[in-house]
C-alpha cells in the first residue's frame, strides 16, 4: 500500500523539477533567445529601412512627374477640345479635386464647362417611397415636354434611369447643333427635380453641352458592389451616353478599387458606352479625361484609362488637335512630299 510519505515525496519532486527548468530558462536558456529574437528584430528593422527608402525614391519620382506634367498640361491638351461644351455631374462624395482638375483640363482643352449638377443621396435611394416619389416626378416632366421614357433596363433602377433620362434631355446634346429643350424648360425641369432634393446645380447646365464628366466617390462603398448609388451610377452612364457626343466617367485612385462604383462600371456592359479614368485625381488623369473624351469624338471606341485594372494608361496614339491650313502650308516653301518608299525629300530648286 502507497503511504503519504510516497505522495509528498512525488510533489516534492515534481516541484523540484519545475523550479529546475524555470532557474534554467532564465539563466543558461535566455540568451540564446534572446539573442535570435533579436536578431530578427534588427532583420525586420532593416527591411523597414530599405523600404522606406525606396518608397522615398518613388514619392520623389511621382512628385517630379506631376510638377512636369503640371507644366506641360496646356501643351499636351491645347486645342483637343476647342469649341465644344462640357458639363460636370457629381456623384454624392465626389472628389473635390477631381473636379477642379478635370474643369482646368477642359478649359485648357478649349472646351467650355457649362456647369455641375451634383445628384444628391436621395437619387440614389431604392427604397419604396424614393421610388414612388421619382416617378411621379418623371411622368409629370415627361408630360409636359412630351418625352417618351425608356424601358428600364435594370427594374431596381429604372425610376433613377428615367430620371436620368430627362436630366440629360436637358442639360445635353448629340451634337451643338442639335435642338434640344428650351432654355426655360430645361431650368423647369430641373427645378422639379431639384426642389424634391434629388440634385443640385451650379452654373448653367442648360446651355446644352455635348460632352459630359460623371465624377464617382472619393471612397469605395463599405458594402462593396451591392451599393446602391454604384447601381445607379449605370443607370445615368447609360442614358448620358445615349444622349451626348461622348460621356466619360472619371474617379480618383483611392476610390476606384475593387467593389468601387468605378469597379461595377467597368464590369458592366455600361462599360461599352463610356470612358473611364481612375486616375483623375493626378494631371496625368485629368490629361487622360481630355485625350479620352477627344479620342471618341474623332471615332474612337470607348475604353477604360488608369491604374486600377483600366486597359491603357491612356489613349495610344494620343489624339492631336486638327492643324489649320494656314499653319500646316507655307506660300513661299510647298510641303516635302512622300515619296514612294514613304521617305520625304525636299523640294529641288531650279538653277
């Protein structure tokens, strides 16, 4: 039989041993731990250096190559542009600085920016009441000016696209010469919408504009693609397009990630009726928007232009403003002609 005396000798031991391995973990076992978590800390440390190092060497890369863009903007746009009307519409959370830039890019263009609408969150709402209320706005409109509306393509959205619809019937046109609405019904149509909170407007958007900029938010939704005001952004690109020379929707870099409304643009079909650019945050962007917008009124298919899975950086060629004849032909000197191996001589003087 195993006495108490058996017992209190195995918890002696037991304890014996533990307080061994603490002495020894402390003493013989600590510094070579030590030394290796060390070891790898100072490792980390210098990965962390090296780094922030070449992320330092970047940051001054882009810094140069925005300052020199900035110089050269007006060059690289002048005359893309002349002529034509541009108005800007703003998703709610707009960046501020895509639109001052894209505005700047227009101008220097040659392009005149007739004004902003600024869509409010109450258009992008689906809930039963937003619905009801839309429609009843977009029958009355429609009325009044004798607008047939378009089927819905997506039922979700159909009261935002027929409110889009009318919008654009307003605001822009297939071509400048093109009769659109009158000045005062166009404003009336706008102040229906306007006084039910569903947008606001700047400027004069009803000068009837044949190009437009769609800016999206500055940020992507949290809930991801499902996000309303990413599905309705569809619905606006779709008639916009329909109703323009060329529409172009245009969003910063930090905003035009994955589950963005950019994001859900571009893998759309909506995606074969515009441009778009997700770098309009930078001069290269805003450039880009102008040569987009240039390159489908000379025939040019839309495309998608940026850094965030976009097809190009931007258009290849870049398109280039049409030469007058009086600057592409001297009277004094005839221009080289090709020859038929394609090279160019010049003109042979006569002794």
């Amino acid at each position: 039989m195993i006495d108490f005396r058996y017992h209190l000798v195995s918890i002696v031991a037991v304890f014996l041993a533990l307080a061994i391995g603490i002495v020894l973990g402390a003493t013989a076992l600590q510094g070579h731990t030590i030394d290796a978590l060390n070891a790898a800390s100072n490792l980390q440390k210098s990965e962390l250096s090296a780094a922030n190092a070449r992320n330092a060497v970047y940051q001054t890369q882009l810094n140069a190559s925005e300052q020199f863009l900035q110089g050269d903007e007006s060059k690289l746009v002048s005359g893309l542009l002349a002529g034509d009307k541009l108005v800007i519409v703003t998703e709610p959370g707009a960046q501020g600085s895509v639109v001052d830039g894209v505005k700047q890019a227009a101008k220097a263009a040659g392009a005149t920016v007739t004004g902003e609408v600024a869509l409010q969150p109450n258009f992008f709402g689906l809930s039963g009441a937003t619905e009801a209320n839309l429609s009843t706005i977009n029958d009355l409109v429609a009325g009044m000016d004798g607008t047939v509306l378009d089927a819905a393509a997506d039922p979700q959205t159909g009261y935002q696209q027929q409110a889009a619809q009318l919008i654009a019937t307003a605001i822009l046109g297939k071509t400048a010469s093109a009769a659109g609405l009158p000045a005062a019904s166009a404003q009336n149509l706008l102040n229906e919408y306007a006084q039910q909170g569903y947008l606001n407007v700047t400027g004069t958007p009803t000068d009837q504009a044949t190009l437009a900029v769609i800016v999206t938010p500055q940020t992507a939704p949290s809930d991801g693609a499902s996000d309303p005001a990413s599905q309705v952004l569809l619905a606006v690109a779709q008639e916009f397009a329909a109703h323009s020379a060329a529409t172009l929707v245009a969003g910063g870099t930090a905003g035009s990630q994955a589950g963005s409304a950019m994001s859900v643009l571009r893998g759309s079909s909506v995606s074969g009726l515009v441009s778009s650019v997700d770098d309009a945050d930078t001069t290269l962007g805003q450039i880009t928007v102008v040569q987009a917008l240039a390159a489908q009124l000379a025939g040019g298919k839309p495309d998608s232009y940026g850094v965030s899975g976009a097809s190009a950086v931007g258009p290849v060629p870049a398109p280039s403003p049409a030469v007058s004849p009086s600057a592409s032909a001297s009277a004094s000197s005839p221009a080289p002609r090709p020859t038929p191996t394609g090279k160019c001589k010049s003109p042979v003087r006569k002794k």
